[in-house]
C-alpha cells in the first residue's frame, strides 16, 4: 500500500498519530427505495435503532438525566408516535420526510405549551427525531469514535466532538471545513490536532488504517510506510519536550519586552477543563461558554445545575475575576427547542442577547443563577451579540428585578458586575454609548461581521482576517472608549491566541487577552518578545 | 365511589369510574406520564385518562398521547377503566395518583 499525502490548513496545532475512523456525512440525503414497504421497515428499523441506543445511555446515567432517557424510549417504544409516518409512508410518502414531518408536528405542540415543563420537553422530542433521522440517513451514533482515533469527515458537528474522548489524543482531518468553525475552536481548546480543507476524500471503498495528522503544517498523512511513521513519532517527542519548557513558565506573569504587564485570561466551555490546571497561569477567567450547558441534549439546565457549575467556577479561580458570557445560542450554535429553525441568515438573526430578551424565561433562570453564584467570588457577566445600548439597559433590568426577587425571598445572590462583547461593528463604532461594565472584544464574529466572510467557508477563509486594519481599527475604537470611560477592555476571540497577532493586537492597547489554557504558555512566551 | 357498580363490570361491560386531582408539583408531564402508562400497562383492563367527566378520552397505555393531554398541576383527572382486572387497576391508579407518582 502507498501512503497518501493530503494537504489543507491548519486549524487547531500539534502533532496526532492514529487509527483512522471515517464519519459519514449527516447531511448527506439519503436515497429513497421508492417502495412502501421498504421505507417502512427502515423506518421501523431507525427507530427501533434510536431505542436501543437510548436504552444503552440510560445504564450509564442516573436521577433526572435517567429520568430523560427513560421517558424518551417510552415515547419511541410508543406505536402512537410514528403511527402517522407509517400512514403516509404506505401513501407513498419516504421513510425520512413522513418521520420528519410527524414528529414536527408533535414537537409544535410540546413547543406551544402553556407550562414549562412541556415545554421543556420540547428539547427532548427533537433529539429523539434527529437520532433517527440519523438512522435512516445511515449515519451511526457518534459515539462509536473510539479514543485516539483520527477521525476523517467532510465536515463535522460540535455534537459530534464532544461526545467523542479526546484525552486519550487523536485528531481531526476535514475535507471541507473551517479553521473558524466552533468544532476548530473547540479543536484548539482540548488541544486535539486539526487539519481542515484537505479536498475529497476517496478511498476506492478501502479506508485508510492509519493517519498521521501535522495541526502545525496543515497536512496529513494516511497509511504511512514505516520510516515515515517513525520520523514523525520522533518529531512528536521533541514537540512534547519543548512544550514541557514552555508549560514551567506559564505561571509566571505575562510581561512585554519593554516592561508592560499584560492580563492573561482563560476562555472555557465547561469546569472539566480547569481540571488539573493551577489557577496561578492567569489572572482570571475572560469567558465561559455556556451554551455548552445547554447541549446535552437533556432539556434546558435548571437553575440548581447552573448555579452549581459557575460556583465551582468561581471556587477554582480563587477570587480572580470571572467572565460568564450568557447564552449565546443561534447563528452556527443551533439549541433544539431553543433557537429558531430554517432562518435564511441565523448568523444575521435571533441569536445572542436577541434570543435572550425573546426568550426571557430561559434568560431570567440563567441570570438567577448567575446572581446567586456571584457570593461565592468576583464574578462578572458578559451579555454576546449587543447591537444597541438599549439590549443592554434591557438586560439590566431583567437582572435586577431577579436580584429584588431573590433578596425578598432571603436568598443570599450579588450583583454581578454587567458588561458587553464587542463583536457588531456597530457595538466597536459606538462602544462609548454603552453603560457597560466592561467590554470585551469577541473577535471572530467582529471579523466575520467586519469582512462579510463567513466563519464557516472555507471559501472566503482567507477575507475573515482578524489582522485586517478595518477590524484593528474597530478594536482600537473599542480600546479607547475603554479608557475613556474607566473600564477594562479585553479581547476573547481566537485572534488573542494567535501569536501572528499578538503584536498588533498590543498595539491598539488591549493590554487583556482571554486565550484557551493549552495557548496561554506560547502566548507568554510571545508576549515576553513583543517591543514597541 | 366505585364500588356500587365494579361487581357488575366484572361480568358486562359497563366501564368503572373515578377521578383525583393531580397533587404532584409539576403536572403530567414526562416522568409521572411514564409511571401512569407504565402502571396501566400491568392490567389487561381499557384504561383511559380525560380532564373532564365527559371526556374526550385518551388511552392510558400510550405515554404519546398521555403526553398531548398535558394535565397540568390541580387539574382533576378522570379515569374510565373496563375489563376483567378493572377494580384493581383503578385502584392502583389512584394510589400512584394519590401518592403524586412519588414525587410530591
């Protein structure tokens, strides 16, 4: 066998050897047989598929998540359910589009409720419809990525990340794909080597074995032959050695060649990536992604399971500073039951601090939980995707009324410090405007929004450029109302993490950057570097 | 409340009634949906669920659509049960509804 040579772009760095586990493209529709009688048993099939698997989850879990699972295989268990699918499939109807089209229809009805709690539920129709959707589209459950695979896709799912194991090492090799997409950032954040946009892959129906992933060059390698393994084993042992360097300093502070000290801040999804991290490599938390929260596609988290992971947030920094962002679902960050299905521009639509004022229900119960872990350390609250100061007074009402609740109630909460992201151009344009606590600059989507180039194609990759001077321009527009207004200015997009950028960056005079824990060593390292 | 016509059920089928209201915080809703059907499925008896005396009814053995009722804490739930095992069924019924599914 020949080894094959593919090369992208990098877009999460390191160097990752593996088996080779290939995913099938969800999206990907699936042929119909055009027999009634066929789509029938597929369907009968998904969903007897979909159970099973459910069933397996539920021995893995117990109380409410338990709960979840258990009531979820008794509606698929349940003829009553898909009885209309089976109707229209014998109408000529194929097996996907009448499950599809029943299920919707179900789903509306749990979505319209009056009571929350059936609502609630809507979240767990939905996964119920997508696992079989995603049977019948021949894609097998994600879970099926085993540790230290290199997985190799056309594209893939933040979903599909993070059901996957990714401590045991392995990587990512897209053919499509972004260096800007959430699964990239998520890629770089747990430190998982990722190549994007390495062309087609084809096999001639034999899938490679093995894979040698380079995150750095952008290149992969699969079935190689011997010495070329070894070579590149031998390159990851010297990569693992310089790192270890680097990772003793890290805990030192972040000071400039000419003497500035730079706050260096982490950017987190969940607590489970402060494992094992001393809180002493930063001077803080600059954000916390809560959407992540909100994926495990067990329903909406309740007040009690928020409050209980910002406090154990904010129990680990130790008093430093830390940044909540809320819920900053839509745009290419779908929550099922949550955000809006089908818009024709989610990244220009309900998402953000717009859903969350259109949702206040959901909002209201974040913030509760936000004031109340706010005894427990020095937390701050960021709101995402602010447009005008009025979204912000809004939201700040919003939290104080659920501050007066709470006291009148006798429950002990604070009042978090409130700020926004700065990631509308015209949020950068007009920052002065806002009565806001702090700001911070969420880079990507000031790019993205700056450029009018799409985080997630590749096509336009190159235009969505942090380092263009128009969105410098804004970033130092931002820094400046900072300092005029007396409050802190930081930047928390994946552009703090490139050190390409650090530089400039510095030089609009962000003297704040929020990187991944894996990036804060090399970006000490390059701050130590940077002169006037 | 029953008791006057469950002998004569057992031999015609003249459907036993009875109601309790749902003391359970939450309603109907996924877990107490689960225990009721998965309650009524123990008898061979026709059970069904409806808010009012009159009806409409729906079929206690289906979680689906036990779920669509979407009974709401303090609603009164009215049970019509008919077949052999009817008199214990309803009484089992109304024990789990009584007991708000374990969860008041």
């Amino acid at each position: 066998m020949t080894e094959i040579h593919l090369t992208g772009r990098a877009a999460s760095p390191g160097l990752a050897i593996g088996p080779v586990t290939v995913l099938t493209v969800a999206v990907e529709r699936r042929g119909t047989t055009g027999d009634p009688a066929q789509e029938a048993a597929a369907l009968k099939a998904a969903i007897e598929g979909a159970t099973a698997e459910l069933a397996e989850l539920i021995e893995a879990e117990q109380g409410e998540a338990a709960d979840i699972l258990e009531f979820q295989v008794a509606m698929l268990e349940d003829d009553a359910l898909a009885e209309g699918a089976f109707d229209a499939i014998s109408a000529g109807t194929p097996a996907d589009q009448a499950w599809r089209a029943v299920l919707d229809a179900e789903i509306a009805g749990y979505r319209s409720a009056e009571d929350e709690y059936f609502r609630a539920r809507t979240a767990d129709l939905v996964d119920i419809r997508d696992r079989v959707l995603m049977r019948l589209n021949g894609t097998e459950k994600s879970a099926a990525i085993a540790g230290g695979a290199i997985v190799a896709s056309g594209d893939t799912s933040p979903s599909i990340f993070l059901a996957a194991d990714w401590r045991r090492g392995g990587g990512i090799v897209l053919a499509a794909g972004s260096s800007s997409s959430h699964v990239a950032m998520l890629a770089r954040a747990r430190g998982t080597p990722m190549v994007v946009g390495v062309g087609p892959l084809s096999w001639q129906g034999r899938p490679p074995a093995l894979a040698l992933v380079d995150g750095d060059a952008g290149t992969v390698i699969f079935d190689p032959e011997p010495e070329t393994r070894s070579l590149f084993e031998h390159r990851m042992k010297a990569a693992h050695a310089a790192c270890a360097v680097a990772d003793a300093d890290r805990v030192k502070p972040a000071i400039t060649a000419d003497g500035r000290r730079i706050t260096v801040l982490l950017n987190i999804a969940a607590p489970e990536d402060l494992a094992d991290l001393d809180p002493a490599i930063c001077d803080g938390i600059g954000l916390v992604r809560t959407e992540f929260l909100f994926e495990a596609s067990l329903g909406l988290p309740d007040e009690e399971t928020q409050y209980g992971v910002y406090r154990r947030i904010l129990d680990w920094a130790e008093a430093r500073p830390v940044t909540i962002r809320t819920l900053d679902a839509g745009g290419d960050k779908p929550i099922p039951g949550l955000t809006i299905d089908g818009e024709s521009n989610p990244f220009l639509g309900l998402r953000g601090i717009r859903l969350s004022l259109a949702r206040p229900e959901v909002f209201c119960l974040q913030l509760r939980a936000l004031a109340r872990a706010a005894v427990h350390g020095t937390l701050k609250v960021m709101l995402p995707m602010v447009a005008v100061p009025s979204e912000l007074d809004r939201a700040r009402e919003l939290l104080d009324a659920e501050i007066a609740a709470l006291r009148a109630k006798g429950i002990a909460c604070a009042r978090p410090l409130l700020g926004i992201m700065v990631e509308v151009p015209a949020a950068a344009l007009c920052a002065e405007d806002f009565d806001a606590g702090f700001y911070s600059i969420g880079s990507n989507d000031l790019a993205q929004y700056t450029m009018a180039a799409a985080r997630d194609i590749g096509a336009v990759a190159d235009l969505n450029d942090t380092g263009n001077p128009a969105v410098l321009a804004l970033i130092a527009r931002t820094v400046e109302a900072g300092r005029a207004r007396g409050v802190e200015v930081s930047l928390c997009g994946d552009a703090a993490a490139d050190t390409r950028l650090t530089k400039a960056l510095l030089a609009t005079g962000l003297t704040t950057l929020s990187v991944s824990p894996l990036a804060v060593a090399r970006l000490k390292a390059t701050i130590a570097t940077v002169n006037p | 409340m029953h008791d006057v016509n469950a002998s004569r059920a057992s031999k015609t089928s003249v459907p036993l009634t009875a109601s309790a209201v749902l003391v359970n915080p939450v309603g109907l809703h996924a877990r107490p949906s689960v225990k009721l059907t998965q309650c009524a499925k123990r008898f061979a008896a026709t059970i069904e669920i409806a808010l009012a005396p009159e009806g409409p009814w729906t079929d206690a053995k289906s979680p689906v659509k036990v779920m669509r009722v979407k009974a709401p804490q303090g609603a009164m739930l009215y049970f019509r049960v008919a077949g052999p095992d009817g008199k214990a069924a309803l009484a089992a019924l109304l024990a789990l509804v009584h007991d708000g599914f374990g969860e008041a």
